[in-house]
C-alpha cells in the first residue's frame, strides 16, 4: 500500500501547524509570565531572573500535551521541541521561522545563535562557578565520598586526586569537626602540590532518621513473616522481643496501622500491625530470601506517612559552625518546602559575615521535595549558587523503586530549564567499589550518569580505581551525548 500527500494537503497542514504553534508560545509566554510573579519579587532582582523565567516558560510548557503536535512536526522533518528545556521560547521562536519560511515568507527571522546557545553556557558557567573549571572531557565532575582514613592518610586523599576526583564530599552525619579539618588540610595540601583544584561539599546530616537503639540477637536476620517492635524508649541491655528505637522516636506514635517502614534504603520493608503501650509492631514484608540484617544506624523511610520533622536538628545548627567556615558547597539533606531553603540561608550568612555565599546543593530525597522542586530552585539560587542532587537512596524508597527511573528524568529537564547543575548520586558503580569489578547494570547506570553535571560515588576498598573507571566510561559516552542531544560522531565499531 503507498501513500500520497499533495501539495495542497501538505500547504494545509503548515498553516495549521504554524497557527498551532503562534497560539502555543502565546499561551507559554501568558503562563510562564504568572508563574514568575508567583516566584516572588527577590527572583527578578536577582542575577537568577533570566533562569527562572525559562524554568517558569518550561512549566507552562510541560503542563500541555504536545504528544501529537510532536508528531505531526516529526513527520515533516521539523524539531518535535524534544530538547528545548534550556531555551523554550527561542526553540518555539526557531520553529515558527521555519514555518512561516515554508509557508512563503521568506525573510522570515530566526533567533540569534546567542539565544539558542545561551541556555546551554548558562548550565556549562554554572558547573565552573560551582565545581571549578573542568577539563575538556569528561564534561562531568566526579564526586567522592571521603571515609574516615581520609583525615589521616594524606596518601589516600593524592590517589583520589590523581584518578580524577574533582569535588570530595564529607558526610556530616559521620565524624566530626577535628576530622572534617584534618580531611580538608589533607585536599589543600594535595591541591597545592598537583596544581589542581578540589572542592568540598561539606553534607550537613538533617532529620535522617535512623536505628539509634537496638534489641536483637548477634548478627540476626529478619525474613518475611518476622515481627519486632518499634517503640519510644530501648535499653538495648534487657531481655525481650527484637526491638528498634529511631532516632526521632517522635516519628513512632504517627505511625498508623498499615504504615510502611522502610530499612537500609530499602532492603527491609515492614508494616504496622499492632499498637504497643511503647511504640508499634511491625511485620516484615519485604526482605531477600536469604533474610536481611538489623544494623544500628541504618537509615529509615516512612514512605505513607506524612512526617513532619525539623529541616536543621541541633546537631547541624553546632556542624553549621564549621560547615560555615570550610565548606565551598553546602549539602542540605531533606529538604522539602521554600521555607527550609530560607532557614538555612539565614544561619549560614549569620556565620559568614562578608565573606562569598557558599553553594547551596538541594538534595531530593523526598516526594514533597520533589513536588516543591522548582521553587526550591528559585528561593535557593535566587541568594546562593545551586545545584540539585538526585539522592536516589532515600528517592528510591519514598517513591518507590518503579518510578525511580522516571523521575530522575523529569528532574534532569527540570534542571536544565532553571540552568542548574545536578549531581547524580547514589551507589553508582557501588559493586565495583566494594569488589573491584563492575556489574554490567551498574556500567549502564554510570553511563546514563553522564547527562548531569556531576556524579558521586560512595566511598569503599576500589575508590581510586572506580574513580578511574568512571572518567572513562563519562569520556566515551561524551562522544554520543550532550544532555538529550545524541552527537552522530563517526562509528567504527562496524568497520
């Protein structure tokens, strides 16, 4: 069977087109225009306001089923907006010249290069002002978890340096200040001797919740079936049933019947059963066949429960102080709502007196803060430079592992609209770190990592070499990708 378009069916469908799309960027610039003013006044007088106002253009834009309008411009070879997060008037502007071009008017102007280009240099300056300059490839930054050894082995923090590690993260929930120094004298001093740049992302802990408290046999493990309680007060040395105090026991008594709890980013999945006169009973349903370990200091999720704990705890209000005065980025751990962002901008230039704002780094780790994303953004980098961690541990669990891959997507586009850098994290190439060889999924992973703008690995015995491994796994896939624009360099695997 064939088909055939005439040319009056095809003059047709341009002008359809063409109105189709006037109307469009009428409506996204009206929308994008309501949505900036909602972001509030301090983001227009801010050197932010051109990133908000294409954040807030692809809002409007991404509230609208463009499926079939994408197709229909595919089908006649033209752009289907699949890559206009960082520009989207000027790739509606660009469409609508070639439209008006086939349609007969020949003059017809298309935007600037400049302004099809300036969204792209914008994430590029970001990344520098953030990480520090970067090499020519790969195009994202490495990240490394410090372990303790680093405030004591020098030698340790030079092999990290020499693999590639261009920013070091230090984890304020483990340690303390005398170690985070002695970790941060070890990179300056390695800094100065290789003539290389290094910063530090000091991660303020927040209200993670963990076993701080527990009752249980050596080395027990619980399989599916199993039941043990969680309850407000433990004294660990007692005879009695398995048991499990949180960090914040306030948490137990907002726990309804049919809660999910959540253990060690998700490896046990538990529920409520019963009510206690201490706490609650949970019954596992979730754990491998083999059974899983209870582990003091493993993490917690409530993922159908609404928490509502404090942004900053008293331990980071004390960590703040040092934080303040050594960090070049700033970890903000759960994060959720626009006045959190404020709390902590407040007690950071209350300890930083005239010296530059330090960046700010988001990290999603919640379905709230998912939700409340764009104006994170807009309340943070209106004030501070910013970057956004997908912090897909703690995501996975709140979620949901099914809609992990989905949505660390949609936070990649959003991030490119705001022209903010974002950091992919959370046991990427974790196997080869422990063992010393990658799993084939985990090679994939790390090459799906190569659209942001920085990638973070979990510290473990290979850390130097999987810092290696994964410069050239980014390096390669750099030759193909640049964000959602697939580079067609040459191919020489086939002769």
């Amino acid at each position: 069977m064939t088909f055939s378009t005439t040319a009056e069916d095809t003059r047709r469908e341009l002008d359809d087109l063409l109105t189709s799309l006037r109307r469009l960027r009428e409506d996204v610039a009206a929308d994008g225009a309501e949505i900036v003013r909602g972001f509030g006044p301090d983001v227009a007088a801010s050197g932010f306001a051109p990133a908000a106002e294409n954040l807030a253009h692809y809002l409007a834009l991404r509230r609208r089923d463009l499926s079939a309008l994408q197709a229909r411009l595919a089908a006649l070879g033209l752009s289907s907006l699949g890559r206009s997060e960082a520009k989207v008037l000027a790739a509606l502007d660009a469409i609508i010249a070639t439209l008006r071009r086939l349609c007969g008017e020949a003059d017809a102007a298309y935007p600037p290069p400049a302004a099809m280009r300036a969204g792209e240099e914008a994430i590029l300056a970001a990344r520098d002002l953030i990480f520090g300059a970067v090499p020519a490839t790969p195009r994202a930054v490495v990240m490394v978890t410090l372990p303790s050894e680093a405030a004591s082995d020098a030698a340790l923090v030079r092999r990290l340096m020499e693999s590639g590690m261009g920013c070091a993260r230090i984890n304020c929930a483990h340690d303390d200040a005398d170690a985070w120094r002695r970790m941060i004298a070890n990179i300056r001093a390695v800094e100065a001797e290789l003539k290389r740049s290094c910063r530090v992302l000091m991660d303020i802990a927040g209200p993670k919740c963990r076993i701080e408290q527990l009752r249980a046999p050596e080395k027990l493990r619980l399989f599916r079936g199993d039941r043990f309680a969680f309850v407000t007060r433990l004294d660990p040395q007692t005879r009695g049933p398995v048991a499990v105090r949180p960090s914040f026991p306030q948490v137990v008594g907002q726990l309804a019947p049919g809660a999910e709890v959540w253990i060690n980013d998700g490896k046990i999945g538990a529920r409520v059963v019963g009510q206690r006169p201490d706490g609650v009973e949970l019954e596992v349903f979730s754990a491998r066949a083999k059974g899983e370990r209870l582990k003091l200091e493993k993490g917690l999720n409530f993922p159908t429960t609404d928490l509502r704990l404090p942004p900053l705890t008293p331990k980071d209000f004390t960590d703040l102080d040092t934080v303040a005065e050594l960090a070049d980025l700033v970890g903000f751990s759960f994060v959720q709502e626009p006045s959190d962002v404020e709390l902590l901008q407040d007690h950071l230039a209350a300890r930083r007196g005239d010296r530059p704002r330090q960046a700010l780094v988001l990290k999603i780790e919640t379905p709230l803060a998912v939700r409340n994303l764009p104006r994170l953004i807009v309340k943070s980098a209106a004030h501070h430079p910013t970057a956004v961690m997908i912090a897909r541990g703690d995501l996975a669990v709140e979620l949901g592992f099914a809609r992990l891959s989905e949505m660390q997507e949609e936070i990649l586009w959003l991030c490119e609209a705001a022209h903010v850098p974002v950091i992919w994290a959370t046991q990427v190439l974790d196997q080869f770190i422990k063992d010393g060889a990658p799993s084939r999924a985990e090679t994939t992973d790390a090459a799906m990592a190569q659209r942001a703008e920085c990638v973070m690995l979990n510290k473990g015995a290979y850390l130097a070499e999987a810092v290696t491994f994964l410069r050239d796994v980014l390096a390669r896939m750099d030759r193909h990708h640049s964000k959602k624009f697939a580079r067609f360099t040459p191919l020489r695997a086939w002769g």
